[in-house]
C-alpha cells in the first residue's frame, strides 16, 4: 500500500512538473508574440487638392460727405441706386444684391477730434454687398467698377470690411476621396519602411484623421482655394 503511495505521489509531481512546464512555454511565447504585436511604425500620408470658390461675398462702400444731413441721405440713396442699377446691367441678379443702412458720423459730436473745424460736418459709409454663385461674372464686373468713379462716387477700397470674400462649400463632398488618397499614401510610406528594414507590413494599430484646412491658393487667385489633410496610420510589423 505504502508502495503505490509513493508511485501516486511520484506521478503526480511529475505531472505538476509537465503542467509547469507547458505552462511556461506556453506563457513564453505568448509574451513573444505579445512582443512582436508592439512593433510598430507611424506613418503620415498628406492628400492637397485645389478647387474653385463656389460663393463670393462682395462688399462694395463708397462715402460721401456733406454738412447737410438731409442732403448727404438723398446723395447715398442715388448711388446706391446707380450702383444696383450698374450690377444689374452687368448681369447680376437683383436676388444677390443687398444694401445696408449707411454708417453716419457726425464730426461735431465726437468728444476727441482736432481743434481745426472738419470741411464736412457728416460723413458716411454705405455697403451694397454682392452674395453670389456666378463667381466669373462677379469677377468681371468687379474690374469695370471703376466706370461708376467718373460720376463721382468714391469707392473705399481699402478697409478690411470691403474685401471680396471666397468660400469654398463643397468640403462634404470631397472628403471622402481625400481621406482615402491621404490613406493610400501613408500606407505606400509605411511599406517603403517595412521593407527597407526587411519586415512585414501587418494590420492597422490605430488611425487618426486631422483636420481640412481650406486655403487660398495665393494672393493674385483668392478664389482658388487649395484644400488639404493629412492622416496619420500606425502599422504592425511582423519579421
């Protein structure tokens, strides 16, 4: 009895032994693979396309000066007319042109001015703004503007306000192609790397988008708009 004792007792450590073994291995080459999933490379893929603007904001001012109230309304109100009047026949729709109510200043109310006495008691700002798809005629009506100068109005060309403004609208619908031209680059990139240090290109670790920035294409060519993400990819690297 005492025999068959130790040979239980025997086989069982021996069993242990084997479990623990197995065990280790087992545990071994799961920390293995574990190490070689960490393998990694980061890659960015850059997609830069150019569109054109498919709206334009234009803000037309001009001033006017008087030191008559009654009279400086009656001159704004005539070349606003003129200007509207001057779009029209340059095929503008009357549904993309607005004005706004004159901005009016009265030089004798202002606490801070000058000693000397201004020439003109009233001065004003008025808008007629131009909101359009028709890009190509806006832009050809804007360099025959000068025409209205020789009736006297002036134009306030260089406020900030007054600049003709570019958008672009259509993001939605290139997105998608971008992203995957963005995609498809940054893969090519982690390929290149793969192979150079005699690996294998595996699964997607992780993937981030950044984000559309629309900008103009340069100074001369505003409503050209250049437009462009980059994505960044992290690939798995397999020997």
């Amino acid at each position: 009895m005492a025999e068959k004792s130790k040979v239980s007792a025997l086989i069982l450590g021996l069993s242990i032994c084997l479990g623990l073994a197995l065990l280790g291995y087992l545990l071994g080459d799961a920390a293995l693979t574990i190490k070689g999933l960490e393998r990694s490379v980061k890659v960015k893929g850059l997609s830069e396309q150019e569109y054109p603007a498919d709206i334009v904001i234009w803000p037309i001012q001009f001033v006017a000066a008087d030191n008559d109230l009654q009279n400086l309304y009656i001159t704004l109100e005539k070349n606003t007319g003129k200007i509207i009047a001057f779009l029209k026949q340059h095929q503008i729709k009357t549904a993309d042109i607005s004005s706004n109510p004159p901005a009016i200043t009265d030089k004798s109310a202002q606490r801070y001015s000058n000693s000397a006495k201004p020439q003109f008691r009233y001065s004003a700002v008025q808008t007629v703004t131009v909101y359009s798809s028709d890009i190509a005629t806006v832009r050809t009506v804007m360099g025959a503007l000068a025409e209205l100068g020789k009736e006297g109005i002036v134009f306030n060309r260089e406020d900030y306000n007054a600049r003709p403004e570019y958008i672009f609208t259509r993001l939605n619908e290139v997105k998608p192609a971008m992203i995957e031209e963005a995609t498809r680059k940054a893969r090519a990139v982690a390929l290149k790397f793969a192979q150079d240090s005699q690996s294998r290109l595996g699964k997607i670790k992780r993937a981030s988008q950044g984000q559309f920035s629309i900008s103009p294409r340069d100074k001369s060519t505003p409503h050209m708009k250049r437009v462009r993400v980059v994505s960044t990819v992290e690939y798995y690297l397999s020997d």
